[in-house]
C-alpha cells in the first residue's frame, strides 16, 4: 500500500555503517549494555502499565509489546552476526505495525459502527416521545444516552493507550537500533491518503458519534420536552458527567486544550501516561489548601526577588566601583546557586516538605539582607554573596513536588495553572515593585535608597512569609503519601511528574496480551518457544528510577535533547533580554529607572494573555509540533530585529522587537514542555534525577551562560554590548531550527 522506492531506507548499507551498528550493539561495551538495560526497562514498565489497564474484553486488540519486544531482540542479535541487513529491518518491522494497526482500525471501525447502531434506535425512540410525550421515558433515554457515551469513552481510552503504544515501540526502535524509523514510517503512513496510521492518532469518525451523543443528551436535558438544539445556543450550557469525561478524553487523545491545560504545561506536573477507563476522584487526605497557598506564594515572592533588582542592578555595580554590566554577574549569581538548589531540594523533598520551605525562607532572608548591607559595607563581594544566598533559597521544587504529590487529580490542572500564574505575576511585579522605590535616607548608619531597598523589601517579606508558614503550614503525612504512587521531584523552570510507578513484578505479568492471537501462535510455532522467557528480563534497577545525571542523559533519544536544546535556547535569549534591558536603555535612549521597570513589568503581564490566545484558540487550531517551530521561528525574527546595524537605534526597534521575542519564547516554553513531556521515557518521571530536572538543569545554565555574556561583552564597551550578546542567540536559535526540521517527524 505504501510506496518507498526512493526512500533513504531502500539503500544499502555501507561496510562503515554495519561496522558502527555492530559495535554499537556489541555486549562488550558497558555503556551500551546499561543503556539497553534502560531500555528494555522501561518497555517492561510500560507494557506492565498497559496491561493493568486493560479493558478486558478487549484485551485480544491492544498492541502486542510482547511480540514486538522479541522481534527487536532478534533483530539486535542478527544484526550482530551479520544475517540480516538494514533494509530487511525496516521493511520487516514496517510491515509488522501495519498489521497490527490495521487490526486495531478494524476493531475500531467495529466499535464505531455498533454504537453508531445504538445511537440510531435510540434517535427512533426519541422522535416517538416527541410526539407522546413522556417524562419517564425521557428519563430512561437519557440514562440509555449515558450508557452509550460510557461504552464510547471505554473506545476512546482503547484507542489512546494504542496510540501511546505506538509512539513509545517506534521511539524504542529508534534508541535501540540508532535509525530515524519513526520519521520514515510517520512520513509515509501519516499523509498517505489511506492512511491507517491518521485513525489511530487522530480518531477519525469518532467525532460524529461524540457529536450525536451530545446533542441528543442536550436535547434531553432539564428542558424535558423542549428538544433544544445544541447549535442553538442554550442559556445554560450542557453539564452532563459522561459528556465532561468524553470531552476530557477526546482533548487528550488530540492534544487540544484550553486555557487552563495550555497554562498548566508550562509547570510540566504531568498526569500518568496511560489513560484509565473510569475517573476515580478519591478525596486526598494530604492535601491541605492552606498548605498549597503557601507553596503558590513562596512561588510569586522568588519570582518577584528574581526580577526586582533587575532596573537597577547596574546603578548598584556603579556604585559600588563596578563597571554597569557587571549588573550581569550580579543577576546571575543567583542563577548559578540554583544548579545546585534544584538538585537537594529534588532531594529533600522526598522526605519532607515543611522542612526545606523553612530552610529556603531562613536563608533568603540572610541573602537579601546581605544584598541591601552591601552598599554601607562598599563590597561588591558582599553584594555577589547574598544573590548567591537567594539562589540557594530557590525552592521551586518543593513547590511543584507538593502540587504533584498532596493536590488530588481533580483541581492538579488548575493548582499547576496557578503556580505559572503566580510566577508570572511575580515576573511582572518585581521590576514594577524595583522602579517604584525611589527614595533615599539613612537611619543609625543604614542607607535606604533605590539599590538597597529591594533587598530590604524582600528581607521583611520573606521574614513575614517564614512566620506564616511556621503557623499555618501541615506537613502532609508520609504514611499515606507512601500509600499512594510516588511522584517525580520537580525543578526549578519545569518539572513534570506521572502518578504511576511500576511494581518489580515478573516480565511476562508486564506485557501486554497479543493483538493478533494467530500471529502469536506462528511466531511460537518457528521460534518453538515462548516469546520472553525470564532470561530476557532485565534487572530490577533497570525499572528504578535513574540514581545519576549520567544514567538520565543515557536515556535521552535525539528528538529530546533536540527540545532540551530549545530550552536552552529560549531560556538564553530571554535572559539576554531582561538581564542587559537596564544597561541597553540608559545608553541609547537614557531611559530613568521607572521607565526600565514599567517596560519589564509590561512584558511580565504579556504572559496570561498570550497563554489565553494560544491555549483557548491555536493549540486547537495546529499541532503543537507545527506551533513549536513557528515560535522558533519567531524567536529568531525578534532577535534579528533587535540588532543595530545602521542609523539610529529607535525605542520602537528595541520595544516591538524585545514583545516579539519575549511572546514567542513564552508559547515556546508552553508548547516545547508539552512535547518533551510525551517524547521523554517515562523512567525520567520519577526519583531525584528525573527529566524536569535535566530541563531545569538546561534553562539554569543558560540563565548562567547569558549573564556571563553580558559581563564578558561588557569589557569591549557598552556600544557593542547589544550585537555582541545578539550574536551567539541567533546562532543558537538557527542551530534549534535546523535541528528541529530534523527531527520533526519524531514529534508526531
């Protein structure tokens, strides 16, 4: 059916290639033989998951882990003997998931068909009571409605754990054999137009009987007899539970959102990966609001010490005898304290919350007073001390861990919203709060003026803060967290979290049942055994959590350290932005202190709008691939913008140019977190080491790097600070496109 003559895959290999293949499979090597252990892991994992939840009867049509587990071993190991060629591999493991997807469509169509059949009796039922009407009857239809739209979201949790299958065997492939097979097999069964490949992933069909059930559940609403259309417009919009979760279900499997789901991305906190046909909504005896209020403030005031000093970071330096874009080693100190904040505070939160909050607040306390202290002691050294300090106090991961571990299922999605929203109205306030503290006086020695005032503002708030955590804070119990599946430590710009982990059962209890049983059955008939044996399994810590950096990076497949690179990338030239704001201004439009903080502020407020726009209008308009290199692309517009190359450097250059970049690095972050999400292996989700702290670790550095940038660049002179530190983010942002296009295909 599908046509690859002119495929990169109908080539031969070369010696050199077969050579680097085998080697890369060869036992011998250690490095490869853990990654293989990760890998064959986390297959486990997943298949044991997938089994678990398993519809039962339906249990003959989920995709065959099992089967396609050993296939890949066979491969590995004819690969190494040399009994079998790239080409064969592709061509074989091509042909055995079309067989596996077309039964899956099938089954699907099946499905489709007889609830389509319910839906139609019902309809003739239905136009009978219109002409007798009945309100017992109509109570009866109702119920009967809800009875097909319960066995609709059954099909649709089938068709997303497929569909997660898919996505996880192809990615496997890939890690295991070094291959680009995931953009050779979406590219040519996603766009072919019998593609098979578009029912799974897109459920093409299932929209009209969502459709159908709805309508004629809202036809039979409260407004028994009145038979109001949904096209209608009804005063009171349809709140059906059955249609709710059908809705739920049908976004996830799409990936559309809404305003709320799109802000929530940006805090990467992340449901489980497979889907369970019912919602169990159990009360979470560890959730505590005022709890989860303390942890959304401590939130905003870090965002808020973060930005406030930023308008006049470089007055300070100045005054303290440092040349103005040391304002950039100033800034960054505290990014630098925070590479290794984030990791004991993924650490300490394992074993307490409370503790870490209070320690966080003690020692940004000391911090910011040191800051203020700097200018009456005249020390530069001082000044760097008490960022440092601040940066040590970054507790962010306490924050998300406690939003991930003690926030039941029901409100997640609006308590990770509210963390990017109080971070982002901290981003906004804090330069706003910097400009507006123009004054200067002196009591019993202690000077108080403009510089030193952020970090007496952020001192007593801080001290304020400890108070009220001391009082009102619970400290949720580790009995019944230990209860519950444990989440993933989180990090300090993006962390995610999945609510499962796997039990160290036996190999064969984690595989999914066959797809097809006739398929199975030969494979055992040629084979003359069964398809694992527990020889296969791999040791128990290859399903743990990685215990190192090292162990993580292992597990990373190219289209992931590709996003880990766009991270970095939009991370960089935001702080590039922000950090030489104050400095840039002054020297070409000499822009006052409140000036500077009013032009921070209002890119601060940009943040929920944009979120808004994008999360309730163009993620459901396009793909969130298609979205992720748009706004690479717009990043890399708003920096050439911003660079002075002739004439007169303007304020609209500077201002139209810093929207663009800033905006389009905003739905970059939410849509690059939403993908990375779905293409990271699922071992990355737990334990301290885990993949939001590897993107913390990646938007840290670049946070570090751009305020090094600043400084270093500052030696040749402030006339050629803003090109120079322009220049490696253009780089930057083309080396993330190019790499992007690359990899495109695997971020289906």
């Amino acid at each position: 059916m599908y046509d690859t003559h002119g495929s990169d895959l109908e080539k031969p290999p070369s010696a050199s290639h077969l050579v680097n293949l085998i080697h890369h499979l060869s036992p011998l090597s250690a490095a490869v033989e853990a990654d293989h252990l990760d890998l064959e892991g986390d297959m486990v994992a997943f298949g044991k998951k997938l089994k678990e939840r398993q519809i039962q009867e339906w249990r003959g049509y989920y995709i065959n882990y099992k089967l396609m587990k050993k296939k890949v071993k066979q491969y590995a190991h004819q690969i190494e003997i040399g009994s079998l060629d790239r080409r064969r591999v592709l061509k074989d493991f091509s042909r055995m998931l079309d067989i596996q997807i077309e039964t899956i469509v099938l089954f699907l169509l099946e499905q489709q068909g007889l609830l389509a059949s319910r839906i139609a009796k019902l309809g003739e039922q239905q136009d009978s009571l219109q002409e007798q009407p009945d309100i017992s009857k109509i109570s009866d239809l109702r119920e009967a409605y809800r009875e097909v739209g319960r066995d609709l979201l059954k099909l649709l949790f089938f068709v997303e754990m497929n569909a997660i299958g898919l996505r996880k065997i192809l990615k496997k492939f890939d890690k295991r054999f070094g291959y680009r097979f995931t953009d050779y097999y979406v590219r040519t069964r996603a766009n072919h137009p019998y593609s098979q490949l578009q029912q799974v992933f897109k459920h093409v069909g299932l929209g009209a009987v969502v459709g159908a059930i709805s309508r004629n559940l809202a036809d039979l609403q409260v407004r028994q007899g009145s038979y109001l259309s949904i096209y209608d417009e009804p005063a009171l919009p349809l709140q059906d539970s059955v249609i709710v979760s059908i809705k739920a279900a049908v976004d996830r499997l799409t990936h559309s959102t809404n305003f709320l789901d799109f802000l929530a991305r940006h805090a990467f906190i992340m449901q489980d990966e497979l889907p369970t046909p019912t919602e169990d909504y159990e009360d979470d005896q560890r959730y505590h609001f005022m709890s989860l209020l303390l942890n959304l403030a401590n939130t905003f005031l870090y965002m808020v010490n973060t930005y406030i000093i930023v308008p006049t970071a470089d007055d300070y330096s100045l005054s303290l005898g440092a040349a103005a874009t040391v304002c950039g080693v100033v800034i960054g100190a505290m990014a630098v304290a925070q590479i290794f904040s984030s990791v004991y505070f993924s650490a300490w939160s394992n074993k307490s919350y409370f503790k870490p909050l209070i320690f966080s607040s003690i020692v940004l306390v000391v911090g910011n007073t040191l800051y203020a202290l700097a200018y009456n002691m005249n020390s530069i050294a001082v000044l760097l001390i008490g960022r440092l300090f601040c940066g040590m106090g970054s507790a962010r991961a306490v924050n998300r861990r406690y939003i991930s571990d003690c926030v039941p299922l029901k409100i997640r999605m609006q308590a990770s919203a509210g963390f990017v929203s109080a971070s982002a109205l901290g981003m906004a306030c804090g330069p706003a709060l910097g400009g507006l503290l123009q004054t200067d006086f002196t009591i019993h020695g202690i000077t108080f003026n403009q510089d030193t005032l952020p970090g007496w503002i952020m001192a007593v708030a801080w001290l304020v803060y400890l108070v009220w955590l001391w009082i009102a804070f619970k400290e949720p119990s580790r009995e019944t967290e230990e209860q519950h599946t444990p989440q993933a430590p989180n990090d300090d710009d993006g962390s995610f979290v999945m609510a499962d982990q796997v039990d160290n059962g036996a190999l064969e209890d984690g595989l999914a049942q066959p797809l097809l049983l006739g398929l199975e059955k030969s494979q055992e008939d040629e084979d003359g055994d069964q398809e694992c044996d527990g020889s296969e399994e791999p040791p128990e810590e290859s399903r743990q959590p990685v215990a190192s950096i090292a162990s993580a990076y292992r597990l990373l497949t190219p289209s992931v350290k590709v996003q880990l690179l766009i991270y970095f990338m939009l991370k960089y030239v935001m702080e590039i932005l922000l950090s030489e704001s104050s400095v840039i201004t002054t020297y070409y439009f000499s822009w006052s202190t409140s000036t500077v903080a009013v032009f921070l502020a209002c890119l601060g407020l940009t943040v929920l709008p944009v979120n808004i726009a994008v999360g309730s209008y163009f993620s459901n308009m396009f793909e969130d691939r298609q979205m992720l290199l748009a706004s690479e692309i717009m990043v890399c517009v708003g920096v050439l913008l911003s660079f002075h190359v002739i004439g007169d450097y303007t304020v609209p250059q500077y201002v139209c140019s810093g929207l663009i970049l800033f905006v389009s690095a905003e739905v970059l972050e939410g849509v690059n977190l939403s993908l990375l999400s779905r293409v990271m292996s699922s071992r990355l989700s737990r334990g301290t080491y885990n993949g939001g702290l590897l993107s913390t670790e990646a938007g840290t550095i670049a946070r570090v790097i751009a305020d090094a940038t600043i400084t270093v660049a500052g030696f040749l002179g402030e006339s050629r600070l803003l090109n120079i530190t322009l220049i490696p983010s253009l780089l930057i942002c083309i080396s993330s496109i190019i790499l992007t296009l690359r990899t495109y295909n695997t971020l289906y």
